[in-house]
C-alpha cells in the first residue's frame, strides 16, 4: 500500500529531519518534555524494563542492582530511554508507575503532545540514531545521552489532533504487522519441532519401519531395533582432560595476535570463525589441556547445559572455555552421529533432568558419561545421518524463507513508522476513513 505526501512541504534545517509539512512545529525536545529526576525506592515504586518492546514489569533476566533505594521515578504516561548507545531502541512511554535504573532518562510531556504518537516517534529508527549521535563517552562503541543533550533535539511535530490521528493509524497498522510476524514466527516454532521429531526418531528407532525391536532396558528411551547395542557414553568416547593427543604445540598453531580461545557461542552453531580474545604463547602451554581438534565432540556442562557441536575441519588451532567438555570418539559411533544422539529430544530431557536443582546449573561428569545411548552399525549410521540431514535441510529451508519473512516484515513496520512520524507520507485520510 502507497501513501500519498503532504501537499506542502518546508526545509526543516534540521539533517535527521530534511524536509517536513510546512504546517509542522519545530521545536527542541524540552519544548515538550520536561525531565523527572526524583529518586526513589523500588519498594514503593516497582522495578521496571526498559527494553526494546517498551517499558514493562522488571524482567526476570535483568540485571539487578543492591541499590534498590536509589532509582528514577516513573509515572504512567511518562517518556523513558535508555542513554546507553549499547541499548539502543530500548525505550517507550510507559503504561505503569514504577522506577528504572538511573542510567535511564524520564521525560514528563507537556500539555501539547499526545503520548501513543510520542511513543511512536521517540521510538522511529531516525530519532533513535540522532538521539545516540548526540552522546559522549571515552570508547567509540559505547557512549551515553544524558538529559542535557537530548533537550537540544530538534522535532518535527504535528498539531495535537493530527499526533492522535496518526498514532492511531500507526497503533492499528503495527498491530496487522505484529500479528503477520507472530504468525511466521509459531511457523518456524513448529517446523523445529518437527525437525527434532525427525533426528529424535531415527537415531532412536532407526529407518525401518519393519525392523524387529527389543525392550532397551532404559525407561526414556522404550523399544530399539533389536539388533542395536546399548553403551553407556563413557564406553563410546575418551574424555580430553590432559595433553592433545600426545602432539607437542608447535609454531603453526600461532598466528599473529596469539592464540584463540573460543567460548560457548562461538562452539555450539560449529562457528570457529570468532574466537573470544588471544591469549599468549605461555598461557597456551598452561591451558593445552583445553586445545580443541577436528573431530572433537564439544558438550556445554555448565550454563547453557546440553548444547553440542563438533568441531569441524579446517578451523584454526585454538582451546576452549573450561565450561565445555571435549570427547573423542572410539571407532564404534561417528561424531557427528553421536552429536544427534545428544541432541535428540529423549537425551537432551534427560541432560536437563539432571543439571537441573544443581548448585552451578551444571551436569556432573560422572552422570554425563552414565548417560545410556542406542548404537547402530557404523554404516547405518551414516544412513541415518545421510536422512536426517535431508530431512533437516528441508525443515531448515522453510525456517529459513520463514525468518527471511519476519525481517522484511520488521523492516517494513520500521520504515512506516519512521516516514508517518517525520512527515515523509501523509497518513491522515486513512486514519479518518478507519475513524468514520
């Protein structure tokens, strides 16, 4: 859908704005807002987010302060940003009295704004990179706005009725879109699901259908293929504690900003492009006890339990986060297979069963190589794996043209707002026909 443009327009002089309808104000932002320093207690005035979806009760993730005692104020119908260039767009008007850290700016509007437009615009891609623009800070990735910077900023603004309008339009056509991404996103929810269904059947059950069964002795995992064998993990793998193999550290193992160490999300998607930091060739030989080689299988033991991965081919020589365990495996089960047996719904169930309750969020070693896991021959392995991947490539793809569809939809929703807000496209006539 075309919107038409305002039938006059005037240069604003402001870079961020261009060219705006000639009946708009400009005026800076403490012309509207004035800013709400009171400080106060989060017992009597509940904790809040500020997050990317606006203002909201305080998250269960987020970081909490001892300093309870010494936050902002909010009052519903208030303004709230977050000054830290690292959290940009985590802002809204809030819908809840309460209280935000204090590196957050509260701005109470004045008579002539309209809060939902207020709420639209303050939160427009192009205020947010103006407002950012105009922070300090001692690092080029990270700087803050305070009050006294952003008073300065030039608006574009409507009269009162015309802010309602397009609010108005604005709340309803976001609304469309939010629902067509809602939608996208339970459609990629059920294709992983159905995904997992996919490799938690065939690593357990196998691919013939026909195939005769037998009681695997194992609660959780029921009926195999009879002609399976049943290890415990520590019989199918060796568990790297010590040395590399017997290899000795060699040159070539170092590039020119030392040598990598790669963390937990670096090693879980089997990404080894981005290590961490570098670390020095004496720290290297204290810590070769933790160097990773192809073929590794990587299991996470503590935080993000259960995540797998196996390092592939060709990655440059580096060790890994502590919080990872490394097995090799015995000639008897393919790494890779064996990294869809962990990751299979039944195995991940019982991983989680028993990391949850510990004192680190962790599993215990001893219980990890206890774990029961159902062995194909080799070569029905690699017919399995060869059918889950089919398979997964499928599921993969559609999840892939799925997200593919949320980011145009975001950009999309993005770029409505930004040109209703700053006068690039004149959105009244559909407000009025909504309205009548």
């Amino acid at each position: 859908m075309s919107f038409p443009r305002y039938p006059t327009c005037k240069n604003s002089g402001v870079a961020w704005l261009g060219e705006v309808p000639e009946h708009w104000e400009i005026r800076r932002v403490g012309h509207y807002f004035a800013e709400r320093r009171e400080k106060v207690s989060d017992k009597d005035f509940p904790a809040l987010s500020v997050t990317k979806n606006g203002i909201v009760p305080q998250l269960d993730t987020a970081a909490k302060s001892d300093d309870g005692d010494n936050r902002k104020k909010v009052c519903a119908g208030d303004f709230v940003i977050n000054s830290r260039s690292d959290r940009k767009g985590s802002s809204g008007a809030s819908a809840l009295d309460g209280s935000v850290s204090l590196i957050c700016t509260v701005m109470r509007p004045q008579g002539t704004v309209h809060t939902p437009y207020i709420h639209h615009l303050l939160r427009s891609q192009p205020f947010q990179e103006e407002y950012y623009r105009n922070g300090k800070g001692i690092v080029a990735d990270l700087w803050s706005t305070g009050y006294s910077e952003m008073r300065n900023i030039l608006l574009a603004m409507p009269g009162l009725a015309e802010q309602t309008s397009i609010a108005a339009f604005l709340d309803r056509e976001t609304a469309k879109i939010d629902s067509l991404i809602a939608e996208q996103q339970r459609l990629i929810d059920l294709l992983k699901e159905k995904r997992q269904a996919v490799i938690s059947h065939a690593v357990t059950k196998g691919l013939n259908p026909h195939a005769p069964m037998k009681p695997s002795g194992i609660e959780w995992l029921g009926e195999v293929p009879a002609h399976w064998a049943t290890c415990r993990l520590k019989h199918l793998v060796t568990e790297r504690v010590a040395g590399p193999y017997g290899a000795s550290l060699t040159k070539d193992m170092y590039s020119s900003s030392g040598y990598r160490v790669y963390g937990q999300q670096q090693v879980i998607p089997d990404d080894f492009t981005i290590g961490d930091y570098y670390i020095s060739e004496d720290k290297y030989l204290e810590m070769q006890r933790y160097r990773v080689f192809p073929g590794d299988i990587l299991v996470s033991v503590m935080g993000t339990v259960g995540k797998v991965a196996v390092v592939p081919d060709g990655v440059e020589t580096g060790i890994i986060n502590p919080r990872l365990v490394r097995y090799r495996c015995s000639a008897a089960i393919l790494p890779r297979y064996l990294q869809a047996v962990l990751l299979s719904e039944s195995h991940q169930e019982q991983i989680l069963f028993e990391a949850k309750g510990t004192t680190m969020d962790g599993i215990n070693m001893q219980i990890l190589g206890g774990l029961p896991v159902v062995v194909p021959p080799v070569e029905e392995q690699g017919d399995i794996l060869q059918y889950v991947q089919s398979r997964t490539h499928e599921h993969d793809s559609l999840i892939a043209e799925a997200k593919q569809a949320i980011d145009l939809l975001a950009e999309r929703r993005t770029a409505l707002i930004s040109a209703a807000v700053t006068g690039q496209i004149d959105v009244r006539a559909c407000a009025d026909q909504t309205a009548a």
